[in-house]
C-alpha cells in the first residue's frame, strides 16, 4: 500500500505547483539613470551645488500589464514614485515639472509621452512626495516580437546644463 501511495503523493504536489507558476509577458519599466534627479536652479546662480533651490528624484516605478495575445498588444499600468526637497523656508511653495516616459525596443525610441508632476511643499516643510499612476500605455508589437523586448523609460525632461549638472553629482558617476 505504500509503494503506491508515495508516486500518488508525488503527482498530487507536482501538479499543486502548476496553478502556482506563471510567465508574465509584459515590457520592463525601468528609471533612466541620468534623467532620474532634477536639479532646480535659483535664477542667474552659478551653476554649483549653491544654486540648487530644488532636487527632484524618480524613486521608483512599478508595472503591471495584460497582453492580448489576438491583437499582438500589451496594456501597462505604471505607478511611478517621486520625490523632492528643497532648503528650509517657511513659506509654502509648488514645484511643477515634466517627465516622460518612453518605450524602447533595444536602442530605437518607439514613443515617448510627456507628463507633470506637481510637489506640494506645507510651510517649513523640505520634503514633498508625489505617487502617481499615468494614463495606460498600450503597446502595438512589431512582426515576431515578444513584450519582453520592449522596454519603458521614465525620467524628468532635463536642459542639458540640468544634464550636465546631474551626471557630475551622480553616484554612478564615473
């Protein structure tokens, strides 16, 4: 009785796990590393660490998406997390800026969308957090691709004295 009741026992436990294992095809959504900080700069300041009024920070981006087989798209919900400070002061202040958010596929740019974000700053405060969850991006695939070969990049939309700046503060600097 117990020699067949152990191959039972076995079958029972591998087919449990299969309900449990599933393949998500979906694009990655990533932060751009050189476009993840933007450093706000007091009007006719020195470009150094002195003239930064304002640092804003894309913390964190999380995705989730249906693919449709039949129509060869995804549906991607991203939430994407910010961040931003500024020197104490005890006036209340509102900082709007543009990010993006692109798709790719290897090193061609398929879309890029632009959209705001808006930090609120309470009197005294130098920490202001924004959480936000942008329209949906849909994603038509090309002929004899996957939604694992594509690829979403979020960043702030920098001038290149922004960039520049950026890229010399940064600790993946070389």
């Amino acid at each position: 009785m117990k020699s067949r009741l152990i191959p039972v026992l076995g079958a029972l436990l591998l087919l449990a796990g299969c309900g449990q294992q599933r393949i998500i095809l979906c694009p990655g959504a990533a932060i751009l590393a050189d476009t993840a900080t933007a450093p706000i700069f007091r009007p006719g300041a020195p470009l150094d660490l002195s003239a930064v009024a304002y640092t804003a920070t894309v913390t964190d981006v999380k995705t989730s998406c249906t693919f449709d087989r039949l129509a060869g798209e995804t549906f991607s919900d991203l939430d994407v997390g910010f961040r931003a400070t500024r020197a104490p002061s005890a006036d209340a202040a509102r900082l709007t800026l543009n990010y993006f958010i692109t798709v790719n596929a290897g090193e061609r740019v398929l879309s890029k969308k632009m959209q705001t974000v808006t930090f609120d700053f309470a009197p005294g405060a130098t920490l202001a957090i924004a959480q936000l969850s942008p329209d949906r991006q849909v994603l038509d695939l090309e002929r004899g691709h996957l939604p694992t070969d594509y690829q979403m990049l979020i960043g702030f939309q920098l001038t290149p004295e922004q960039l520049a700046f950026s890229r010399k503060m940064s600790p993946f600097a070389p």
